[in-house]
C-alpha cells in the first residue's frame, strides 16, 4: 500500500483525527450551552452526529497513537475497508446533519426572522456549532477520500 498524507498509523493520520475530535466536541458543547437547542430535532440530531463522529475519530486516533507508540504498521487491507466504511458512515450522517442545522438556522434567521422575535435562541451559537461541525466534517472528508485511495491501491 502506499504511504499518503493522513493514512492510518501516520502522524497526519493522528493530526487529522485530533482535529476531528477537537471540532465535533466543540460543536457538541457550544450546541448544548446555546438555549433552545432542543427546539429543532435538526439540533439534536447535530449533537448524536457529532458524538458518534467524536467517538470514531477519537477511537481512530488512539489506534494510531498505538500504532505510533509500537511502530505498528496498520495498512492491512481489512483494517483500510474497516477505516474506510467508518469513514463513509460517519461523514455522510456528519454532513446531512451539518445541512440541516444550517437549514434550520437560515429558517430561523432570515425567513421567520424568529431569532430576533424570540431572544431565547441563541442562533448565533448555533451558527458557531454548525461552521465546527462543517469543519469536522471537511477533515473527515480528508480521511475519508485518503482511505478510499489507500483500499483502492491495495
């Protein structure tokens, strides 16, 4: 297999999954501190997206820690397939729920302009929850399109 930038037993691998779990956390916290989050089952969906995504990543990224630690080489062809649907999965939940909060949020901002009506959302930190889990979502794009190379080359 060949050895590309954010493959799994790297240190980009490793980066790229910290990255991934910094911003899916940090979407949950500033969801779940915003008021009237639970208004909108988009939000809640944001939240059990970004917690599965924050437990994929960061299971991943103490996987190649390990690997790191024990210079282990983990690019057998089971462990990328493995990686890879993982990936797959987490991405695409991570993406539609990231499109939906955003919708939800545009709804609520400029269409009902419910934000302004009603000073209990705090639609600004809904903003801020959405762009992290966009964030997220792009570097697990990354590893994503990286796994499906690494599968496809082996």
């Amino acid at each position: 297999m060949k050895n590309l930038f954010g493959g799994p037993g790297r240190v980009s691998g490793l980066v790229m999954r910290v990255f991934q779990c910094l911003f899916a956390a940090s979407s949950i916290g500033i969801m779940v501190s915003s008021s009237g989050f639970s208004t909108s089952t988009a939000f809640c969906y944001l939240i059990a997206s970004m917690g599965i995504q924050f437990l994929w990543s960061f299971a991943l990224a103490c996987l190649d820690m390990h690997a790191l630690r024990i210079k282990k080489d983990l690019q057998n062809h089971l462990l990328v397939s493995l990686f890879a649907v993982g990936d797959w999965v987490t991405s695409i939940l991570s993406l539609a729920a990231a499109c939906s909060s955003a919708g939800v949020v545009v709804l609520y901002a400029k269409d009902t302009q419910l934000c302004q009506a009603q000073k209990t959302l705090n639609c600004e930190g809904f903003q801020i929850a959405i762009a992290m889990a966009f964030i997220s979502w792009f570097y697990l794009a990354i590893s994503s399109n990286v796994m499906f190379w690494l599968m496809a080359s082996s």
